[in-house]
C-alpha cells in the first residue's frame, strides 16, 4: 500500500494555517500542523482520525526546528516530504520613526529568516520527494501601508526569497510559490489593534505619543475594520495553498481573497505617488491630520 503525500504546515493553531491543514487533509494528505503549543493542535489530531499530526514547530527556535525534521523523517522515510507550507507569522503595527529595533528585528526574525530556517531544514526531505514549497506571504509583500512597515519589510523580503528558491531548486524539480493574502478574517486584525493601542499607551515616548498617537490609532482601526468588512474567510486562501501544492503546474503567485488582485494589479500601473495618494485617501488620513480625529 502506497502511503498519502506528506505536508508540513507552520502555524495551524489559528486561521489560514488550521484552515489550510484541514483543506490539505481533505485532499489526501497526511498534514504534520506545526504549532507553538500543541494543545493547540488538539482537536485538528482528534477529528482528523491521525490524518493530521501537531507537531512543535516555533520558527524562531532552531531546536524546535531540528527536532521537528527528525519526527517528520522518522515518519515518512524515503518517501520524503511532498509539501511545505511556510505559513506562521505576526505582526504589530509601528511608526517607522518609533519602531524599536528590537522589535524590528523580531519581525524580520518570525516573518523572514524563521521561514528560510524551516525551509532549509526540510530541504533535504523535500528534494527527496520532488515536492513543493508554499510561502504565505502577503498582498503587503506588493504593496505598503502606513504604519504596517515592519510586516510588509519581511513580507517583500518572502517575495525575494520564493523567487530565489524556486530558480535554484529547479535542477531538484521542487516547485516554489508564493500565496498572497489580502485582507483575511483570522485573529490577526484584533492582534493588530491591540498590539497598536498597547504600543501607543505603553511602549511610545511622549513625543511620539504627540507626533503619530492619534493618526496611529485611526489607521490601524480603520485597517481591522475593512479586514472584519470586506475580509475572506481563511478558507479561500486555503483554496489557493491546496492549489499550489496541487496543481499540476503551479503558478509561481497566488493572489488570494480581500482585494489582493486589484491592489497588485494598481500596484504595477499606478506611480508611487498616486499609489500613496489613494491609500491615505482610503484610510482617512489627510482628515485626520487635519481635523485632529
Ligand atoms: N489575516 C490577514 O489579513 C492576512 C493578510 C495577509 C497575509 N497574512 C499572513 O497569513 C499568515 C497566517 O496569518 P493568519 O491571518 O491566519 O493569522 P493568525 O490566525 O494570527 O495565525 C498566525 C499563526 O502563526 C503562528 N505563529 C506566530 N509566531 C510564530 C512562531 N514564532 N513560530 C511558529 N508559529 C508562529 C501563530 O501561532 P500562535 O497561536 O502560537 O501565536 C498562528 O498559528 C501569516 O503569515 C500572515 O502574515 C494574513
């Protein structure tokens, strides 16, 4: 008997990650659902009939790294690995005057280098079995937005990576994309406004309080807003994940959900200028710089 392709996914305790581990199973593969605490992957474990398998994976920690190839090897032996899903990631909204470097660092740390860390070390897995490998980046990797800079720097830098892997993984017949998110009902807006409203209350000096606290605090609000209006469900962009992994010529970009298509679309047509013009526009901005909102 043949055994099912084997996936791994970053990051399944919530949203497009647990969304794109059940969408994944569905389909025929055993998922390995990497998680911080595996209770958190607890009941995907107990619907899936061991279909799914959490298994601890913080992309920031090298042991955690390391000892979760050693169990996924362990399971699938020559067979290899069919799949990665490099979906885990998070993030807080900073002035780029204020953000600290610490936490700038961090973030390139979770959203960045931890995505590299994983695939390097599932590499070997992966050339064995010819398979694939599927970054979650974002419809922020095309474009910016105020005060969301330390995401969208990592996010960018996740379009570089995918690019570079999947020209130098082409002798090994490994397959890269990269699905891009746009606005997605998950946990991630309400981390954003309360990373935010924390920031501003606790972490910004006086003065930056001063310069950014008020528009700060209007745009991120306004961002959580249009995410909990116009948002897709995590589902959809767990469609786009199963189709790179799937398809039988996967596209290298898979812009999925909220307006991430029209957003890149005006991207490549618009100046800069008229870009930046559209989305202070669209956030309020100019109103509340200029009505104090
Ligand atoms: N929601 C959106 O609108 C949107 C838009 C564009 C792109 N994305 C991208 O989609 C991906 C999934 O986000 P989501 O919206 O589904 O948000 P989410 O529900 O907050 O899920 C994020 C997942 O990443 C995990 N994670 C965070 N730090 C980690 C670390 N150091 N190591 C391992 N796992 C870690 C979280 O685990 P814990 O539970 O342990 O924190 C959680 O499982 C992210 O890469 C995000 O940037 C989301």
């Amino acid at each position: 008997m043949t055994m099912p392709p084997s996936v791994v996914i970053t990051g399944t305790s919530s949203g497009i990650g647990r969304a794109s581990a059940l969408a994944l199973h569905a389909r025929g593969f055993t998922v390995f659902a990497g998680v911080r605490d595996l209770a958190d992957a607890e009941d995907l474990r107990a619907t899936s009939g061991g279909g799914i398998v959490p298994v601890r994976i913080d992309v920031t920690d090298a042991e955690s790294i390391a000892t979760a190839v050693a169990q996924v090897e362990a399971a699938t032996g020559m067979a290899g690995l069919a799949g990665l899903v490099n979906n885990a990631g998070s993030g807080a909204p900073w002035p780029m005057e204020l953000v600290p470097l610490q936490v700038f660092r961090e973030h390139l740390e979770v959203n960045l280098t931890g995505q590299l860390a994983v695939t390097q070390a599932f590499l070997p897995l992966i050339k064995r079995a010819r398979g694939r490998i599927v970054n979650v980046g974002s419809e922020g990797g095309r474009i910016t937005l105020p005060f969301l800079g330390p995401i969208t720097v990592a996010k960018h830098g996740l379009v570089s990576v995918t690019d570079a892997l999947r020209m130098e993984l082409r002798p090994w017949g490994v397959q890269v994309s990269i699905v891009e998110p746009g606005a997605t009902r998950s946990r991630a807006p309400v981390k954003l406004v309360d990373h935010g409203r924390r920031a501003v209350a606790e972490l910004f000096t006086a003065r930056g309080r001063a310069d950014y606290g008020v528009t700060f605090l209007h745009v991120i609000e306004k961002i959580a807003a249009g995410h909990e209006r116009t948002g897709s469900p995590p589902e959809v962009i767990a469609r786009a994940v199963v189709q790179a992994m799937t398809a039988p010529r996967p596209r290298t970009r898979y812009p999925a959900g909220g307006h991430a298509r029209l957003l890149t679309r005006l991207r490549r047509v618009l100046p800069d200028r008229a870009m930046d013009a559209l989305f202070l526009r669209m956030l309020g901005v100019d109103r509340a710089s200029s009505t104090g909102v």
